[in-house]
C-alpha cells in the first residue's frame, strides 16, 4: 500500500531524507509541467523547480494539511516562476534586447502550430499566463485553478476567456482558425 | 443573439455547465452560421494544441540533487554559525582575560577557586555584627 503524502510529511519533518525523496518524486512531474509551461524548458527551469522543493522543505513546519501537498507545491510553483518572470523583464529591459529560449525569442517554425502557441503563451501578463497553464496546459479544474491561485472563480472564467480570445486573435495571423 | 454573446458562451461551455436554454441558443447560432462554428472550432484546436500530453519532468535523479541541495545549505548554515563565532572569539577571549586579571588583582588568597571566582561565603555567624533591630527600634 502506498504511503500517504501526510505520512510522508511527517517523515520529512523528522529528517528522513528518504521520505522527502519520494514526496519530491511523486510531485515532480506537477511542478515540472507548471514551471516549464510558464518559464520555458531553460536553465533557470530547473533552479526553479529545485528552489519549489527546497521552499517546500523550509516550510514543513508550518504545512498544516489544509490544502493537498500538491495544491501547495503548484501555488509555490507558479509564485516562483512569476518571480523569475519579473526578474527576466527587468533584465530584459536593462539590456534592451531579448534574452535567448522559447519564451521570449519568436518561434523559428512560424507554421508548427505548438511552437506558435507556446510563444504567444509566453507573451501573456503573467496573471494571465498562470491561469491558462494551469487550466489549458496542466488541465486542473476552474475551482481547482482558483483554489492554487488563491483567487474567485469568476476571476480565473475572465481570465480565461480573455487569455483565449487573445491567444486566437494572435494565432489566426499565423494559421487558419 | 450578438457574435461576441456567443463567443462568450461557447468558452463558458468549454469549462463550467451551461443551462439547457444556453446550450439551445449556442446549437441554434452555430447551425445558422457556418463561418461561426468554424472560427469557434478554432478554440478546440489551440485548447488541444496547448494540453500537455507527455508528463513533465526536471530531469533524472532530480530528488537526489534536491536533497543533496538541501543537505548541502544545512552544511553552509552550520558554517555560517561557526564563522558568526569565530568573528567574536577572540574579543570573548579578551572579555574572559580581563574578568581573571580583575579577580587576582582583587582576591584575598591566590588559589584556583579564588582566580576563578567560585569561593564560597561561608562566614561564620559568630564574625557577623549583631544588631538587635527590637531595642533598636523602641529607642
């Protein structure tokens, strides 16, 4: 039978390595699919994806189990990632010029639809940004997606909406929708 | 019923349940209007081009390298402490010099205990000045 992440927790707590392990291994594919969707597949992905877990380890303390560890990891997943975000834009601006990766150089195969999409993905406000990772990309539910952002359902249906339809406005330049 | 109304209602379809009359009126508008249901099929295609479907991943031995960074800033914290006692280690050294000196200058006998403070006052009752406080407050 299968340990639960609570057990795990509390394992953790104590300082067995071994139990922290397995929660990292069960939860990775989660964060990797949030911190890659909204940062690209780039080097400051994996320090992210560590810094998630690390982040996760400091705070054990004071994780109570009221939300799922999962729904905890993604909400310091996405808080992070829109850091590093703020970050890149800052750079950006100090040099004038766009750094190198997915996100923010335009796509090299302007027909190859995925590779379109990401680069208009990744130039979404990063509120908005969030909202259709974790619903569009991820798949989360809209409660879901309202519960990790912390935020009314209305709002994550707006965002939503808003998100697709400027997503498809941008996207039917390059191909017939 | 306006474009941008159905526009509005067919994404609201794709992620909450919409009312039997809605989902009427949205069937009803897409069947008049080819061009409509084509550009609203264009969401159900960028929707299916974004969904992930290989599952994510850092990489192997991710869970190593996360515990082995863990255990490497405990190993930098312990040597941020060892270096935060070491700046005031020799002031400490100096502190605990001066408190020995004073002690010998002022002690009555030259022994370890005395030196180091830790002599008992153990005078005897009989070397203490007696004072009657009854008398001495009814004067």
């Amino acid at each position: 039978m299968e340990v639960s992440d609570e057990v795990l927790v509390q394992r953790s707590r104590e300082g067995n390595a071994q139990a922290f392990k397995e929660l990292v291994n069960r939860h990775e594919g989660k964060v990797a699919g949030v911190v890659q969707s909204m940062l690209g597949d780039t080097q400051e992905t994996q320090d992210v994806g560590q810094e998630v877990f690390v982040r996760f380890y400091q705070a054990l303390d004071q994780f109570k189990g009221q939300s799922a560890v999962s729904t905890y990891l993604i909400r310091i997943a996405i808080n992070l990632s829109l850091n590093e975000l703020k970050r890149r834009k800052k750079r950006n601006m100090l040099f004038a010029k766009e750094e190198e990766g997915i996100n923010t150089s335009s796509p090299d195969n302007k027909n190859d639809l995925k590779e379109v999409i990401v680069y208009e993905l990744n130039r979404l406000e990063p509120d908005f940004q969030s909202v259709v990772t974790l619903r569009l990309i991820e798949g989360y539910s809209t409660v879901e997606t309202a519960e990790i952002l912390g935020i009314p359902l209305g709002t994550v249906l707006s965002r939503l909406s808003r998100a697709q339809k400027k997503l498809k406005s941008v996207l039917a330049k390059h191909m017939e929708l | 019923m306006k474009r941008e109304k159905i526009e509005d209602l067919f994404l609201k379809s794709l992620d909450e349940n919409i009312s039997d009359a809605e989902r009427k009126d949205l069937s009803g508008a897409m069947e008049a209007d080819e061009q409509l249901a084509k550009d609203m099929s264009g969401y159900l295609i960028m929707r299916e081009e974004v969904r992930r479907k290989i599952p994510a991943t850092f990489g192997p031995y991710f869970a190593s390298r996360v515990v082995a960074k863990i255990q490497n800033m405990k190993i930098e914290i312990d040597k941020q402490i060892m270096f935060f006692f070491r700046r005031y280690q020799l002031a400490a050294l100096g502190v605990l010099v001066a408190l020995l000196t004073i002690n010998i200058v002022f002690s009555d006998q030259l022994n370890l205990p005395s030196v180091l403070g830790l002599t008992d006052d153990n005078t005897a009752d009989e070397e203490l000045v007696s004072f009657d406080f009854y008398n001495h407050f009814n004067e």
